[in-house]
C-alpha cells in the first residue's frame, strides 16, 4: 500500500493501534513531579523524621506515616518467576505484511495497515531473577501481542526445540537444572551433577543439549537471535479448515554469538550486558526488527515430514519447508516500569485468538495448565488480568467475579449467564461466527498413559544440527561439552553422555571423551544401561545451512561497539576519519585509553577519553582500532591492560585494525612485523594492518567495516594459545 495511504490509514486511528496500549498504559502512569502524599493522599509535610516525644525521644507508634512506608516496603518483593525468573522487556508493534486470510482468521495477520502493539519479554531459563545475562542458556522470547481479538501471546525460545517430550518431565527437568538442593550451587549454570544424569537418563534430551552446547546458548545480543514457537501450532480459516503452523522471528541484525571465555567474562564485568544492549539501542533510535516467518504444512501432509509434528524435540528444516516471512516485529519504547511492566506481565501460551489453535504436542497441552497456576501464586489471586500490562485493548466482559485486588467495578445484579436481569445486554456472542472456536479435531483414541512410538527417534536430528554446523561451531560445541562434563564431579555420568553422543556422532562423542579420563564412548553400552530403543527415522535433509550461525545473511556494523585505544601522541587524523565513516555506518566507536579526560594528540590538539581500559574491557566490544602516532603505541605497549585488551580482543576472534605504529601492539601477540609500519596485511583473518594515508582515503575504514560485519573470524588459528 503506497506511504500516503498507509498515513491515512494510520491518522485515522485504523493503524494507531499501537497508540492504544500505551494510552491505555497512560492512564497508570504516576510521573513524580508531586505533592509528597501517603498512599491515602494525605499530604506529608516531612519525609525525613519520624514523630517522636521529643527531639531525643523514641518514636511514637501512631505514626502512620512512618507505619506506611516501612510496611510497604517490606512486601515490595513477589515470588519471582519458576523459571525464565532473569529477563527484560520492551513495546513495540508487529504490523503483517500480506494477509493470512487463506490461513487463518486471526484480525492481527490481515491488514497491512494495522499496527499490532506488542510487549515482548527475553529471559534465560535456569537463572534466578538477580543472575547473569550471558550464561549458557536456552533464551525465552515472549511476544504478547494486543490484538483487537484480545490477546495473544506466543511463548517460545531462541531455539525450536524443547528438552523433553512430555511437559510431565518438566519439574524433574528443573529440579536438575537448577542449583542443587543442598547446597544451592551451581547458579544459572547446567554444568554440574545433577542436570547431567538427568540429562544423561533421558536421551530425547539429545537435540536440544547440542543447541545448548552451541553458540546459541551464548546470544551476542538479544536483538541478534532468533525465536521460535517450538510447538506445531494450528491456523485455522474462516472456512474452519486449518493446517500446521511453526512460528519463526528472524532478527534484522542477523544470529550471533558470544565466545564461551568471553560470555564468562562478561557475565563478571557487566551482568546486566543483555538488557543494557536491549535498552541503549532502543534509547538511542536503533529499534531491533525481527520478521516473523511461518512454516505450514497442509493437515494431511504430516505424515510425509519423516518424523511426529507433535514431538517438540524436532524441528520442521527449512530445507525441508521453507520459513515464509509474513511481518515485522519492532521494539520501539522501553518500559517506564520495570516492575510494574515486564515484573508483572503475565504471558500465557493459552492466551490465543481465533485463527490460531493449539496442536496435540504433549508438552505445549502441558504448559496450558501451567501458566495460570504460576502468575496465581506470583502475582496475588486471579485478577492479574486487570493489571494494565496484562489487560486487552479490545473490550473484555465476562461474569468472573471478586477475587484479590479486583479493580473492575461490574454494575447490575446479574453476575450469571443466561440472565434477564442484566439489563437486557447478551453477553454470549452470537452465533457460532464470533468468537474462538477449537478447530473440530476428530477423536478417537482410547485412553493411555504412554508416549507414542513415533517420538522415539532421539538422535537423528541432533545429527542433523552436528552435521549442519561449521567446522569452527563444531569446534565450540565439542569445547562446551568438555567444560560441562569436566565440572561434573561422577565419571559414570560423564561416561554416559558420551555414551548417548556417539549416537550422535561418533568422532563427537570421542572429542569431548578425550579429556574427560573415562573410557571411548560406546553406544551400545547406552542403549542397553538406558533401556531406549535404538530407532532412527531416515532423515529427508543431511544437513541445513538454516541451522547454523556463521556465513548467514545479514552482516551489519549497525549498533556494533568499536574500541578505540590511545594514549598522548595518538595520531588523531585517522581517528577521525574511522569514527566518522563508522558512525555514519551505525557503529558506535569509543575512545579509550588509561585515564579520563584528555590525550594530546600528534597534532598538539586534545582528544577526549570516554572510558578507561578497567571500567570498559575488551569484551564490551565488538572490534579494536589501534591509531598511529609512535608516541602513543609505544604507551600502549608499555601498558599491561592494552596489551591485555588486545590480547583478549585478538582471543575472542574479534575484528582488529592497526595504523601505522599502531601494529606494535600487535608484536604482542606474536605477529612478527618489520621495522617499517607499512605492513603487508597479515595472512590472519580479521586483522587489518594499514597506512595512515590509505585511511584518509577510506579504503580501510571499509576492509574494517567488512570484517566487524562478519561479526567473529571463528576461523583464526591458535587462539588457545593466546594468554589472556
Ligand atoms: Fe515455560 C515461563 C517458554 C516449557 C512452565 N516459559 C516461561 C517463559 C517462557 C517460557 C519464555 C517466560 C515468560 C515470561 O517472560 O514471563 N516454556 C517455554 C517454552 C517451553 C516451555 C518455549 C517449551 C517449549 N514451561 C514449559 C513447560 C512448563 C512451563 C513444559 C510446565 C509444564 N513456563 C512455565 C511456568 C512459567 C514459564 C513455570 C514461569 C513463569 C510463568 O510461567 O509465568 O509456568
């Protein structure tokens, strides 16, 4: 639809539906521009002493102005949540870019026009509420969409699949995950006992432990990761005929992950990294975009995928059946109000609109009565709908009645249906052509406590993921199994966890084995100790290239941090002309060095430090410029954190650019140069070594851009034997 009439739409309130959550937000916004008042609006006259029976003597107890404001504070704190307890939050807007009509009936997914207001909360799993954003984790990615049919939230992760097949499993899952019960250690970590015999005893946990022992564990961001409903979902047509759906957020910036020594370390400098990024790119205008892409498969045609569309621990490859993009989600407004907003938020993978409808998935019928029971005992009785970021845009009316902190005031006698009393109002839509109707799935099976045959394939599509990934991401997986197993103190259950993986991928399972002191990985001892049937279902697609994260479209330097290191004598023309050009591309460049204030530069001129080496290391950034100017890279070599900040920076594959004299700190890492610093570039990826004149031409300002876009060079050689 051309701009102008997408304006027009949108003046006249048909595209302003994101407004109306926030005026509706509005509405509960206290600023604090007031009168001091207690909670009764009383005003207080002093908010600094209690009353007492004199200047010296003790307080009195009937003062209710000091009574109030201890009491509240000592239940200012709610249970946090049973897991996904870490997370953060922001608004925005979903808007489709082609209706769904033939699809599904849901309103939100017709009209190009209609901007959706959204509330999307991201969380890590295991970790209590105060833990660290870069643990390994599976990462929640919570979408409530405000749609004019009431709300619908899509609950899923950054991976598309789940640990267990059965949502019965869950707590046993936690339990294990969790810090042990004894001691309570370790904290948002899966590298202990406990979370490996469980995991080691339930080989459908196969798939997902191969994303979780991947760079996805390890988001760069939360705006450079994917999402996923996991669960097969149901569209259904205003026709009543419906089909499989699986729900995908592809992020604008492209998957990207940490490295493991790197999200270890940031998780000790800046624990709050994921939400501190979330949060300074939408402050600063740089909102984070996903597109949502769906894969369909016609009702009938499962049957033909190779493995049960119900099991949660498959994916749909996209190979297999291509991702359709259909809209566009943009996080747009930070919250006003951690607590009140993304605290309180209650998603709920029940809370569906027609159009949409659940599959038959074991796990996704479990979470349904899960949710409800969790936000009772978290968020105070069973009005958590009315607390405005869980109420809908569109009008709610229904006899529910009562209950704790109930807001709404219903009028009338009649608090029942059918009624004559209610003056007059039907509340009960009419017909069956409004309103939510379950897809008329026909039934007939006898009961049984069981789980189908078809789920029992626990291994093939864990080989799949292996046999997709780069060497370089085969390289960090085996790494992260390692580190994993050798924290865990009980060899037999090391034992079998290779045991399980060689039903994986027989070199895999003896990498990590060979140093974990046990003995080489022998399938058969698993199969035969784990009492699971030894079946694989023949795969349809080898490999994916969709599942791996290196060589994906979509590089950018848009919102990536470079550091740049000085000291006095810094030669500041190419600084310039690099921050620039790197600005202008979306980059965000720092000056760093030693101290605050002021280096001198070659030209006698003084430039500002924004931050010190200590207060802002290496892994903050994204990629390291090194100026010219022999006075200041001879500084810098003589400065154990820069040549540290390299060091680890170099580690941690990042891109590094060097001018000039600049390229002597790179002798600390080994690189032999010449006398003279107009260096060939060094046959090692991502490092960029140039002359201060090709700078000021911009010819490396755009090898530098290049590299820093292609995010990490994995392929750099003998980074272990890097000292940092
Ligand atoms: Fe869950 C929260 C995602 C399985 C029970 N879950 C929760 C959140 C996310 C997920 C993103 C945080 C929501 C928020 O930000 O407030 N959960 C998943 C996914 C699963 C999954 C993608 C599997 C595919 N969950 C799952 C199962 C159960 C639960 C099998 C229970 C049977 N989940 C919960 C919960 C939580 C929750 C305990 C904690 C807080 C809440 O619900 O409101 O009920």
């Amino acid at each position: 639809m051309p701009l102008s009439k997408r304006r027009v739409a949108r003046s006249t309130g048909h595209g302003d539906r994101a407004k109306d959550k926030q005026e509706q937000l509005e509405a509960f916004t206290a600023g604090t521009t007031h009168v001091l008042t207690t909670s009764q609006g009383v005003q207080i006259p002093d908010n600094h002493n209690s009353l007492k029976a004199g200047a010296r003597g003790p307080n009195l107890s009937e003062d209710f102005i000091l009574r109030e404001k201890i009491t509240h504070f000592a239940h200012e704190r709610i249970p946090e949540r049973a897991v996904n307890a870490r997370g953060c939050a922001a608004h925005g807007y979903f808007e489709v870019y082609r209706s769904m009509v033939q699809y599904t009936s849901a309103a939100f997914l017709q009209d190009p026009d209609i901007e959706t207001p959204v509330f999307v909360r991201f969380s890590t799993l295991a970790g209590a509420r105060g833990s660290a954003d870069t643990v390994r984790d599976v990462r929640g990615f919570a979408v409530k969409f405000y749609t004019p049919e009431g709300n619908y939230d899509l609950v899923g992760n950054n991976m598309p699949v789940f640990f267990i097949q059965d949502a019965i499993k869950f707590p046993d899952l936690i339990h294990a995950l969790k810090p042990e019960p004894h001691h309570d250690m370790p904290q948002a970590a899966s590298a202990h006992d406990t979370f490996w015999d469980f995991a080691s005893l339930m080989p459908e946990t196969t798939h997902m432990l191969m994303w979780t022992m991947s760079d996805r564990a390890l988001p760069r961001s939360l705006r450079m990761m994917e999402g996923f409903g996991v669960h097969a979902f149901r569209f259904v047509n205003a026709r009543g005929s419906s089909c499989f759906v699986k729900f995908h957020w592809k992020p604008k910036l492209g998957v990207h992950g940490l490295a493991w020594d790197e999200a270890q370390k940031i998780a000790g400098k800046d624990p709050d990294f994921h939400r501190r990024d979330l949060w300074d790119a939408i402050e600063s205008g740089n909102f984070p975009e996903w597109e949502l892409g769906v894969q369909i498969v016609d009702a009938g045609k499962e049957d033909e995928l190779g493995f049960d569309i119900l099991d949660p621990t498959k994916l749909i490859p996209e190979a297999q059946v291509p991702v359709q993009i259909i809209g566009k989600l943009v996080l747009n407004r930070n919250p006003d109000n951690f607590f009140a907003e993304t605290e309180q938020v209650a998603f709920h993978p029940g809370h569906l609109v027609p159009g949409i409808d659940f599959s038959n998935d074991p796990l996704l019928q479990g979470r349904l009565l899960a949710y409800t029971d969790a936000q009772l005992s978290r968020l105070g009785g069973a009005n958590f709908h009315e607390i405005p970021i869980n109420r809908s845009v569109c009008p709610m009316h229904n006899f529910q009645r009562d209950g704790m902190h109930r807001q709404t005031i219903s009028k009338g006698r009649a608090a029942y249906e059918p009624n004559t009393l209610g003056n007059g109002m039907e509340f009960r839509v009419d017909g069956a052509a409004q309103g939510f109707q379950s897809h008329a799935e026909p039934m007939a099976s006898p009961k049984i406590r069981g789980r189908s045959p078809s789920f029992d394939d626990h291994f093939s599509q864990a080989t799949l993921f292996w046999s997709s990934q780069s060497a370089a991401e085969k390289e960090h997986i085996v790494a992260a199994f390692r580190f994993e197993l050798c924290k865990v103190e009980v060899p037999e259950i090391r034992q079998r966890v290779v045991d399980n993986l060689a039903h994986v991928d027989l070199k895999l399972a003896a990498r990590v084995a060979a140093p974990l002191g046990i003995q080489a990985p022998d399938p058969k001892a698993a199969a035969g100790r784990l009492g699971f049937r030894e079946f694989r279902i023949p795969r349809k697609v080898d490999e994916d290239p969709s599942l791996r994260m290196t060589n994906q479209p979509g590089g950018s330097v848009k919102t990536r941090k470079i550091a740049i290191l000085v000291a006095d004598g810094v030669e500041a023309a190419t600084v310039r002309r690099i921050q620039k050009d790197l600005s202008e591309a979306g980059a965000v460049c720092k000056i760093l060095s030693s101290h605050l204030g002021t280096v001198s530069t070659s030209g006698g001129r003084q430039l500002v430090v924004e931050h010190t080496f200590a207060t802002m290391p290496s892994v903050m950034f994204d990629a390291v410029l090194i100026p010219g100017g022999a006075p200041s890279a001879a500084a810098l070599c003589g400065l154990g954190e820069a040549v540290h900040f390299v060091l680890e920076a170099y580690k941690h594959c990042k891109t590094i650019c060097a001018v000039n004299e600049g390229a002597q700190l790179l002798g600390t890492l080994g690189f032999s140069h010449g006398k003279n610093p107009d260096l060939v570039a060094m046959p090692t990826p991502g490092v960029i070594i140039a002359e201060s004149r090709k700078v000021l031409d911009g010819q490396v300002t755009q090898d530098f851009q290049a590299a820093i876009a292609q995010h990490r060079h994995w392929e750099r050689l003998h980074i272990d034997a890097i000292p940092a």
